[in-house]
C-alpha cells in the first residue's frame, strides 16, 4: 500500500498492510542529529531564523523557506512518516530594529502596539511579547478586539500565499503520502481574562469562537479543491488533572463551533482532526461523540488518554500518537523501546491508528531514544 492509502484505511475502519505514521514535530536539535546537518525545523528557533533572515534581506528569506521546506520533507521521509508536516513555526513579518542577535523590535502602529520576538538557544523558544508591558486586559478591550477580528474575518479570503509551502508539497508529495494542513484551529488565548470570560462573559467567548470557525470554514472550502483531505485543527484545552473549563461550557460555547467545522469538512470530503494533549476524558463524549470529529491527535499517554479505551468508546475515531514524548526525553532506551512496543501492539489491537510521538521530540532528547521509536516501529509495525 502507498502511505496515502494506510491513512485512508485508518480512518476507513480497514486494516492496512503496516501501521501508518506520524510524529507530530521535531525539535532542530533532534531533526539536525537525524540528517547530520543543521535542520530548519522545530518551535521558536523557526521564529527567530524567519526574522535574522528577513532582517538580512529577501535572497535571506527565500534561502530560510527554501530550507524550511526541505529539511521537514527530508526529516519526515527519514522517519518513514505516512502523513509530512512541511510548516513549522513562522513569524513573516519583517523586524523593523535588531537589538541584539536574539532580540528583534517590531515598532508597527502606536508604541502600545510594538512587539519584541525575544529568542533563548539553550531551548530553542522564541516569546512574541508587548514592547511596553500593557495593563490587564478589562472586558471592553475584549470587545474592542472582537469588533476589529469580526471586521478582519467578514473580509477574509484565503490565498495560496497562506498555505504556500503546503500546497506545495501536495504538488510534489500528494499523491503519495498525505501532506498535513491547518487552518482550523479553535482555542482561547493565553490569557486569564478569557477563562473569566467563560464564566462572566460567555458571549465574548462565543463571538470569539464564531470568528475562528468562519476563519476554519473558509480555509476549508479553500484547501479541498486542491486535494487535502485531513484539515489538522482543534487547540489545548486540558492539562493533566482535566479540561482547563467546565464540560457544561465546552458543550456551549465551543461544540458548536467543532461542529461547523467537521461539517464543513464533510460537506467538501474532508476529515476533520482535533488536537489537545492532556486529559479530555470529561470532555469525551461531546468532543468525540457529538462534535463529528474524525481524528484526535496530541494523544497523551502520561495523563491517562489510552487508545484501546478510546478506540472501544468511539469506534469512528481515528486516533494519531500515544508515544509519549517525555517518555522518549526523559526514560531508558529500554524504557522507550518498552513504551513504543506497548502502543504499537494496542494500534494493532484498536484498529483505526496512525502511530507516532504524541508531541514533540523536544530539546535535549537523546537521539539513540529516537532512533529506538523509529526502529521499534520499523520491526513491529
């Protein structure tokens, strides 16, 4: 079977030849031990490279997404992947002042505008963050921003220079493997006003969910004449002890509008996947059940989301990793090979699972650990 196909099968209910693949992300550190060169992939360091070479000039640029897009292609073939994740973290606004190597300036509009892209080595994260710290959001600049984000989105049309680099591999891979896309995602800031707005202001949260799905719809109908058929959307909503708000408020406020989007997925012959690490357990049967979603991915071994208990309640679902990343950092080589053969045999066991890290392989991963997941998946898939 070609990779297209195993993913199809995936999410058809069949049996596939070998188990599909998919590590959702690579950190440069690992990526560049794995191909013996320095790769352009990962979180934060993609940030900050994106605004060196912006800031170095346009050859600059061209050179970063040139090489962005072939070390995640050359990264994914190496790991054997079904399903190629071509775009990492971008920052494609140019930096109007360099401070220092690792600081960037962006002095766009009034000063309380500004932002800084402040870059860390050691971890590989970049922080996007105000120039001048600003005072606590109060509920009318919520709907300050809401007004301008609604205004945004009523004239928003998707372009092929929003999905370049996926529309791109989908020319060069699509036939063959499945080439992952976004453009839908769902979830609150990070900021603690809109967990208060969950329960003070719900019709903010709401308004702010519209604007995502109308976005999410929009991307849709855009991608699917071009060929994709898996829209990777979702967004974080629950940490290890649960969901970060209540089951009552994701079944108003945030159900309906997963519901827009897998039914504009449907309606175009598209899957629809959702994304959250964490355990989703108390959201399970509205966020699996009712919402149409068609694939979970993030799955998170360590805070008890395991995928023959997933697979038995939700037979429709097909499920993305369960590998353990913090396994794959932190344990044995043993400890892993351990881990990677125990979710490999349940993938086996539930049926309907593209096997793969559940998150990152992060900064500092041992990468005879990786290469063991990779083997491991070789010998018993």
């Amino acid at each position: 079977m070609k990779p297209i196909d195993r993913v199809a099968a995936a999410f058809q209910g069949h049996k596939p030849d070998e188990l599909p693949i998919h590590h959702l992300g690579f950190s440069s550190r690992v990526a560049s031990a794995l191909l013996g060169r320095e790769a352009y992939v990962g979180g934060g360091i993609q940030q900050w490279r994106e605004a060196t070479a912006l800031w170095q000039g346009k050859d600059a640029h061209q050179e970063f997404v040139e090489r962005s897009f072939q070390d995640a292609i050359d990264v994914a073939l190496l790991s054997d992947q079904d399903v190629v994740r071509v775009s990492y973290w971008r920052l494609n606004v140019k930096p109007t002042r360099q401070i220092d190597e690792y600081t960037f300036l962006y002095e766009y509009g009034p000063e309380e505008n500004w932002k800084v892209l402040k870059y860390d080595p050691e971890t590989e994260e970049s922080r996007y963050i105000d120039y001048r710290p600003s005072a606590p959001l109060t509920f009318a600049d919520l709907e300050q921003q809401l007004a301008i984000a609604e205004e945004e989105v009523a004239n928003y049309r998707p372009a092929e220079k929003d999905f370049d680099l996926e529309i791109r591999a989908q020319k060069l891979l699509g036939a063959e493997r499945v080439v992952r896309v976004g453009g839908a995602s769902i979830m609150l800031p990070d900021d603690p006003i809109w967990l208060e707005a969950i329960a003070l202001r719900p019709d903010l949260v709401g308004r702010f969910f519209d604007i995502a799905a109308e976005r999410a719809v929009r991307n849709i109908e855009f991608l699917a004449p071009l060929g994709f058929r898996y829209i990777f959307g979702g967004g974080d909503l629950a940490g290890n002890q649960g969901p970060f708000y209540s089951p009552r408020a994701f079944r108003e406020l945030t159900l309906p509008r997963v519901r827009r989007m897998s039914d504009a997925c449907h309606r175009h012959g598209c899957r629809y996947l959702f994304n959250s690490d964490g355990n989703t357990w108390p959201l399970a049967d509205d966020l699996f059940g009712q919402s149409g979603v068609d694939g979970y991915y993030e799955i998170d071994r360590r805070a008890g989301m395991d995928l023959v208990k997933l697979r038995e309640r939700f037979p429709h679902l097909t499920l993305v990793g369960n590998i353990s990343s913090h396994t794959v950092y932190a344990g044995t080589k043993e400890q892993v090979i351990a881990e990677t053969r125990a979710c490999v045999q349940e993938a086996h066991q539930a049926g309907g699972v593209i096997i793969g890290a559940s998150n990152y392989f992060v900064v500092g991963t041992p990468i005879e650990n990786v290469q063991a997941v990779f083997d491991t998946i070789r010998r018993y898939r």
